[in-house]
C-alpha cells in the first residue's frame, strides 16, 4: 500500500516546487542575514571616524537595517504560508499547490508580498542613486541627465509594482490567477524590474569604461585597476539578481511549476546586490570611496611633479616676466647651472593643471 497522496503527478511536482522553494528561501535568508552583519559591522566602523562621510554611511547603516527588516518579514510569512498550505490545511482541494495559489491574498501571505515590493523599490533606488552619483561626477548636465532617465524608470516601476500588489491583494488572485480582472501584471512587472537593473548597471558601466580609458590614456594603466575593480563588482552584483529572475520569468512564461521555487528565492536574492554594493562602500572599495581617494591622490601626484619640476629653479628677478606673442612665459634659472636662463610658458602648465584637476 503507498502512501502517496491521492494527487496526480503534477500536481505532486507543483508541491515539490512550493517546498523547494521555501527551503531555498531560508538559505538565500542566510546569506542575506551574513551580509546585512559584515555591513553592520563596516557601517559601525566607520560612523566611529568623523569625517564628510560620515552622514552617508549614516544612511547606508539605516537602508541595511530596513532591507533586512523587509528580508525577515519576507522569510518568516513565507514559512508561516508553507506551514498553511502543507500542514494545516492539507486536505485542500487539489492539494497544497493549490491553497498557495489561490489564498495568495490572505493576510500571512500579504505581509511577504509587500516586503518583497518595496525591498524591490529600494534596491532599484539604490542603484539608480549610484549611477546618478556617478554621472554627476563628471558634469552637472551628465547628472541631470542620468537622474531623468533613472526617475522615469523609477516611476514606471512603482506604477506597475503598485498594480501588481493591487492584483495579488484581491481574493482568488495570485500572479498565477487573475481573477475578475483583464490584464496580469506579473510578467511586465517582473519584466520591468529586470530590465531596470540590466539597464541602470550598463549605464554605470559604460561610464566607469570611458572614465578608465581616459585615466589609462593620461596617466598610465595602473591608475585604473580600481575603476577596473568596480565594474567587476556591478556587473557580478546584477548578475545575481538577473540570473534569478530569468529562472522565474522563463518557466513562468512557460507555465512551468519550477517557477514556483524561483518566486520565492527572489525575495532574497534581490537583497543581496544591494548588500554587497554598501559593504564594498564601507569597505572603501566602492566607487564613490574609490572616485574621492582618486581624484586627491591625482592632485597631490600632479603638486608634486609641478613642485619637484622647479625645486632646482628660482627667478631671476620679481619682474621678469614678459609677454611675448599673446603668451605668458617666465625667466628662469637653475641653481645647479645658473649660467643660462630657461623660459616656462606659464599659460601651458596652467592647463596642464587644469586637464589634470578636471579628471
């Protein structure tokens, strides 16, 4: 005699995918729990340092602090929902898949649906902060430009993220049941979501590419391992992410239960890209850590060329400075070889100075 329930096989593959999924969701909740501790920890680390950075590590304490709180609450209604759907109420018609489909609007339930959306909404506004960040870098109108492009995107995704909440809060609704209403807005939502993150991470990307080829063009290939170091990690970022909501997205589209285990893990592996973003920042390894260390160290290379350039020069008098030709030079005289004087152009090491300040 077996002791198989009287379920067909697929409906038994539909609840191996449930369970799947809520037993993946606890370890994504794991690695989630260690990152959001290393942050904790950095953040902690550097609040103790009173520096200009001091309030934006204030801020990023505070954001690891609301996603892990979202990624909790995300975990503990899920468990609590599985728990529903494979002990209380077993007997449901058509088994435990479908209870968690269609009770996907009860109260329990609820609670992860919401923490997934707006943990979505965040990590979306963190990456497009950072590319706005970025582009501002390098020119206000760069900046305004990266800042409209984002806040459409932005706008767009709380639009339809709003309609997907409202879809799977209605009874007998859920991204795979749409009942009562015309349009599914699972697909284009998560479609969406996908698409900002792809695109947001090109953007950055592509910008710290020209920037490294800039920096390699004027100042050799060694000042550029950073920028190198931080494109690496972006696109690593992303990837996991996208690599996740591509598992959900083709079998959803497919109509395939193994979408079932990937809604889950979602919930958790969208916490990780921003985690590890703000503890690479912390760490001082980010890009806006990186930009600032950069940018000082350029100028205090490019004072100490100038000042080790004339630490064998003095003028030859206070007044020696003529204009010839619409270009200002100066006189000149070594103190190793005071026998002839040499003429600086003073208006090509000011630009000099200039092209080098401006990187």
């Amino acid at each position: 005699m077996s002791d198989t329930p009287p379920e067909t096989s697929a409906q038994l593959n539909a609840e191996q995918a449930w369970m799947a999924g809520a037993l993946i969701t606890g370890a994504g909740y794991g690695i989630v729990a260690a990152l959001f501790w290393l942050c904790l920890l950095a953040l902690w680390n550097r609040l103790k340092i009173k520096d200009v950075h001091r309030r934006r590590h204030l801020l990023f304490l505070i954001y690891v602090c609301v996603m892990f709180i979202f990624g909790t609450l995300f975990l503990a209604s899920n468990s609590q929902f599985t728990q529903l759907a494979f002990v209380n109420n077993r007997g449901y018609p058509g088994g435990p898949s479908a209870y968690e489909e269609q009770m996907f609007s009860i109260g329990v339930d609820e609670i992860s649906n919401v923490s997934y959306v707006l943990a979505n909404w965040l990590a979306d506004v963190l990456l497009a902060w950072r590319c706005v960040i970025i582009y501002r870098d390098f020119g206000v109108r760069s900046g305004r430009i990266a800042f409209l492009v984002t806040g459409v995107m932005l706008l767009a995704s709380f639009v339809l993220g709003i309609f997907f909440l409202l879809q799977i809060s209605s009874p007998s609704s859920s991204p795979y049941m749409n009942f009562g209403r015309s349009i599914n807005w699972t697909l284009p939502y998560f479609c969406l979501t996908l698409g900002i993150n792809i695109a947001i991470t090109l953007l950055i990307v592509v910008r710290l590419l020209f920037y490294r080829r800039t920096m390699v063009q004027l100042l050799g290939p060694g000042h550029a391992t950073e920028c190198t170091t931080v494109v690496a990690m972006l696109i690593e970022s992303a990837a996991v992410y996208a690599t996740f909501s591509l598992l959900f997205l083709i079998p959803y589209a497919l109509n395939s239960p193994i979408s079932y285990t990937f809604l889950q893990v979602l919930g958790e592996a969208q916490l990780i890209a921003p985690l590890l973003i703000i503890y690479r920042e912390a760490q001082g390894k980010g890009w806006i850590s990186q930009a600032s260390s950069v940018v000082s160290s350029t100028v205090n290379v490019d004072r100490d060329v100038h000042i080790e350039r004339f630490t064998d020069l003095q003028f030859v008098s206070q007044i020696s400075s003529s204009r010839s030709g619409g270009t200002r030079t100066l006189e000149l005289t070594s103190k190793q070889d005071p026998s002839g004087p040499m003429t600086v152009d003073v208006e090509e090491v000011r630009r000099e100075d200039i092209e080098m300040h401006a990187l």
